[in-house]
C-alpha cells in the first residue's frame, strides 16, 4: 500500500504545483498555456475548469488531403522522380499520421540511395508505406512449397471476397512476399470513412474469413494462419451487437463495458451473464453466418480463385490492376526480373501470422 500511496503523493504535489504555475500566469495575458495528451479521461477536472485547460481540441489522424499536405511537406529537398503522385499515396495511406508519412518518405529515401539513385520513384514510396506498416521483407524467410501454396490460396480468398463482395473495399495490393510476421497480405482500397453501415461490417467480416474459407475449400484442411483474421471478425461481430446496436436480436442498446485504467484499471460489465451468454451466441452465429456465406462466393468463384493463386505463386505480388486482369482472364505483361524472391525453397518452421492493419495469413 505504501508505494501505491507514494505515488499519489507525487501525483497530487506534481498537480498542485503545476495549478499554481498556471494560476500565475493569469497575471500576464500575453502567456497562453497549451498541451497535448491521448489520455484526456484520466486529466484531473480541476485541470479543466474555466481559466486552465478550459478549452478542448480532438485532433483526429489526417483525412486525404492532409495526409497529401502533409507528405508535401516532408518531401521538401528530396529529389522525386516524375512517375512519383503524392495525392494518389495520400488515397493509398488511410490511417497514417504525421509520424508515420514523414518516416515513409525516409524510407523510400533510403530505399534509393540502397539502390544507387539519385531520385525516389513511386514504387520506392510503395515499398516504404509497406514497410512502414507490415515490417520489411523478409528474403531470408524460405517456405516450403506446400507452405507458399496454402498462404496463396489463403491470400487469394481475402482478394476475392474484397473484390466481389458489394460493400468491401476491393483490392489495392496482395502478396506472399513474407513482411514482419505475416506470410503475406492482401491491402484494402480503404478509405476514409466517418460512418460504417451494417451491410459494409458484414461484407468486413466476410473478407476476415475468407483466407480460411478458401484453405478449407482447396485443402480440406484448415492452418493456424487465420489467428489475426478470427481476432479482427470477432471484434467487429461483437461491437456490431454490443455498442453499434445492429443485431435485430438486441435491437439498439448499448452493452458496453465501462473502463477505468487509472492505476492499473478494471473493467465493469454493466450486464447481467445470462446476457452475456446471449451476446456470445449471437456473435458465434454472426461469424458463422458470414464464414458460410463467404465460402459458398468462393466455391461458385472457385476458377478464378485458382487462377488468382497460382499467378500469386509465379509473380508473388499483384497490383490492384494485374489482379483486376487475372480476374477477367486477361494475359499479364512479362514480368521483369523478380524481386524478393526465394532462390531455393528449404524446410523451415515458420511463425504465426500477426499482420498489422491488412488482412494476412497461411
């Protein structure tokens, strides 16, 4: 009990001291006190009354045209090829904040200096928003063969669904280039969006699916690559039912869980077990209902699906065009010499698959 008492102590001393600096500097209207924080619900009120911080700003991460705005800005003094469209990397860049478009265009930097250029071109700027959000590639990393054509199936499957389901995102890129800890991953067209309907988290759900449903179609057989699909799926089922208010069993009610994570937090479930019983079920039976559902679009999909995986197997990555021609059976040009790729394939064991912010697996 002591130390946790020592540190309130120091809390209180630290608050008081800087309530007293900031009462001071009423005295002098020329001193405007301002300050930054991700935690506002953890600030001490008194910190917020009139003449403190009494004024709130909620700074959201950057839509499109600041993402551009701002990757304008950290490309000053670097030399850009002519191919290189800062708007277009700011449409493909969904989520980034300041941070991590500035570390971007290091990256791309970098990447051209590696290669002896003296100019970043646009596929430089495409390999580092990759890196920047899955890790680098990891050429070391050789699969087995069968292990290539699982994650190709698996990836295929996720590229499929966002392609033909109504409400998804479609495909901007996908790959079994190995990165971080993902075998490969297939990248959304997201963009930004401030309201989701229901229709558009089910077709959601559906892609987090698909990957397995599509190992289980051609294989018979499942893997443990889903793991992070299953997470993102149930996440989402469970929100659409507990705090969005879209499951017509429940209707619109807001089972949500009260936090409080000061000193260590708890959470408060602010409903009985009997429904929490009934909230398990529902999202059991959504996640089924969407796994089946996603199944039966590959099985009746089920050419172009193999079609999709064995040019993943020989190319390794796709671009939202070239899959959009693999799609309508179109010929691809003649691929120039292949980057990334194994020279040899070696046995050898493989991590679970934890991709970040893209749908990945096998």
């Amino acid at each position: 009990g002591s130390g946790v008492g020592g540190g309130n102590d120091e809390r209180e001393q630290t608050l008081n001291q800087l309530l007293v600096e900031m009462d001071g500097f009423e005295k002098d209207s020329t001193i405007i006190v301002m300050a930054a924080t991700n935690r506002p619900d953890v600030l001490d009120p008194a910190l917020l009354r009139p003449g403190r911080f009494d004024r709130q700003v909620a700074i959201d991460v950057p839509d499109v045209r600041g993402r551009e705005q701002i990757l304008r800005i950290h490309a000053r003094g670097k030399p850009l090829a002519e191919d290189v469209d800062l708007a277009l990397l700011a449409k493909r860049t969904p989520g980034f904040v300041g941070a991590d478009l500035e570390n971007l265009l290091n990256e791309a930097a970098l990447l051209a200096a590696r290669e002896g250029r003296k100019k970043i071109t646009m596929k430089d700027l495409e390999e580092a928003a990759d890196r920047v959000m899955m890790g680098p590639a990891k050429k070391s990393l050789v699969l087995t063969p069968r292990d290539r054509k699982i994650t190709a199936y698996h990836e295929a499957g996720h590229a499929l669904a966002a392609h033909f389901l109504e409400h998804a995102d479609g495909v901007h890129k996908v790959t079994i280039v190995p990165r971080g800890r993902a075998l490969g991953f297939m990248m959304p067209r997201r963009e930004d969006m401030l309201h989701w309907s229901r229709n558009r988290l089910l077709d959601q759900i559906a892609v987090a699916l698909a990957g397995r449903a599509a190992e289980e179609l051609i294989f018979e057989d499942v893997t443990t690559g889903a793991e992070n699909d299953f997470r993102q799926a149930t996440e989402l089922a469970r929100r659409m039912i507990t705090e969005w208010g879209m499951h017509p069993e429940f209707g619109p009610v807001a089972y949500a869980v009260r936090e409080d994570t000061y000193l260590g937090g708890y959470d408060v479930r602010q409903y009985s077990e009997e429904t929490a019983k009934r909230i398990d079920e529902a999202v059991r039976r959504l996640i089924e209902e969407q796994y089946q559902r996603v199944k039966n679009l590959l099985q009746e999909k089920r050419e172009i699906l193999e079609r999709v995986a064995e040019t993943l197997l020989e190319r390794e990555t796709l671009t939202a065009e070239e899959f959009q021609k693999v799609v309508e059976g179109l010929p691809l040009e003649e691929e120039s010499t292949p980057q990334e790729r194994p020279e040899k394939e070696t046995p050898r064991v493989v991590p679970k698959v934890k991709p970040g912010g893209a749908l990945g697996g096998a």
